[in-house]
C-alpha cells in the first residue's frame, strides 16, 4: 500500500506541510509506505494545451512532472495539501493539477495504458486558509472532489483548516486529528 502526499504550499513546514505530515503519519500507522512531494522544490511548467498527450500519454513538456507521474501511477492513494491563495490554490498546485491532462485522452477519459492504475485511485485533499471561514477553501475542494467525480476515482473527503502564521495548525488538535485520520483512511482500501 503507497501513499502519496502532494504538498502545494511554497511554505515548508507552514500549516499545510505539517497537516500533510500528519496525515502521512495516520498513514503509516495504518501500515503504508508513504512519500512526500514538495512541488515548490520541482520544476513544473504549466499545460501548454498542446493536446500531443491526448494521443499518445506522454507530455511534451519535459521537466520533473514526469517523475511525478510515475509515482502518481504507483500510488494507491494520493493526499494534496494547499493553502488558499486569492481564494484558490497555489500556482505549484494548479500547475501540477493541470499537468494531469497526460492521463486523459481528447474526451476526457483515461488513456488506455493508465486505465486500469487509475481507476482505483483514493484522493484526498487538506486545505489551509488564514480567513476564520474554513469553507474559504471551497473552491480547491470542487477542484479535486469534480476531478474525481469526472473520472470515477475515490473521493476520501477533505480537511479544511484554517491558520495564518507558519506552524500555528499544530495547535488546532481538530485539524491535526482530522488529518491523521484522512490519512489512515487512505491506507485502507
Ligand atoms: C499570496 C497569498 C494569498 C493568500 N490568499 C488568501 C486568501 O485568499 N484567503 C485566505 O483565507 N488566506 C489567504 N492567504 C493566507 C494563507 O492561506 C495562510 O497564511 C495559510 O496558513 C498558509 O499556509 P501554509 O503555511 O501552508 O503556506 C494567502 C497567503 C498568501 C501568501
């Protein structure tokens, strides 16, 4: 069992970095090996819409999205942590999402090859807003959650937390047990 936690913020060991930890932790506990990815230490160029993926899975672009890919196939589970910039995602995090295209073919559904890897797939999602309002991380749930609802993955919820200067969700015990438990889940088929 592999789970895979994307981190999205730029902060490292900021609230959504250690919310991921946490959740990676729930995971191991639970018995899986897990990774982290840190995408502000990638080179991740955005999608330039050149469609060459829809035909053949492979992108033209050539940069560290492709190691990512792999361990995206190999994951069982994946676990995405962002703050809430300008009340949406990171760029790494949207640049990384939109780099998923290469898993789709012109209309939307999965390449052959990647088909029988993907659909099985657990997704989770933890999100970090410094406003009071959780749910100001919305729109990065409708993201994910239509991502997976498009395609027919697994949707294992969301954590929404809210925080501002670094480190301070480590003193929101909800945040931080809602995170253990999201990543216990994903390690549970
Ligand atoms: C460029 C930028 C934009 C932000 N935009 C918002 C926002 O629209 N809404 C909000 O609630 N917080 C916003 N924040 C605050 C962060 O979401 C908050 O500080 C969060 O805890 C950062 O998480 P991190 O430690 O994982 O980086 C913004 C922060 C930055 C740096």
């Amino acid at each position: 069992m592999k789970v895979l936690g994307i981190m999205g913020s730029p902060r490292i060991e900021g609230n959504s970095d250690i919310l991921l930890s946490q959740a990676l932790a729930g995971a191991k506990e639970a018995g899986a090996d897990v990774e982290k990815i840190i995408l502000d230490r990638k080179h991740i160029a955005g999608c330039k819409d050149c469609k060459k993926c829809n035909k053949i899975g492979v992108c033209a672009i050539k940069d560290d999205m492709a190691e990512i890919q792999e361990k995206i196939l190999d994951a069982d589970a994946i676990i995405h942590s962002s703050p809430v910039y300008f009340w949406t995602m990171t760029s790494q995090m949207k640049a990384y999402l939109d780099r998923w295209c290469v898993f789709f073919d012109a209309q939307w559904r999965w390449q052959k090859d990647y088909y029988p890897k993907m659909r099985s797939k657990r997704i989770g999602l933890i999100t970090v807003c410094g406003d009071t309002n959780v749910h100001t991380g919305d729109p990065i749930v409708h993201s994910f959650k239509s991502t997976v609802d498009m395609t027919k993955m697994q949707w294992l919820g969301s954590v929404m937390a809210s925080a501002d200067d670094k480190g301070d969700i480590a003193n929101n015990e909800t945040a931080m047990q809602q995170a253990f438990e999201l990543g216990k889940k994903a390690a549970t088929p």
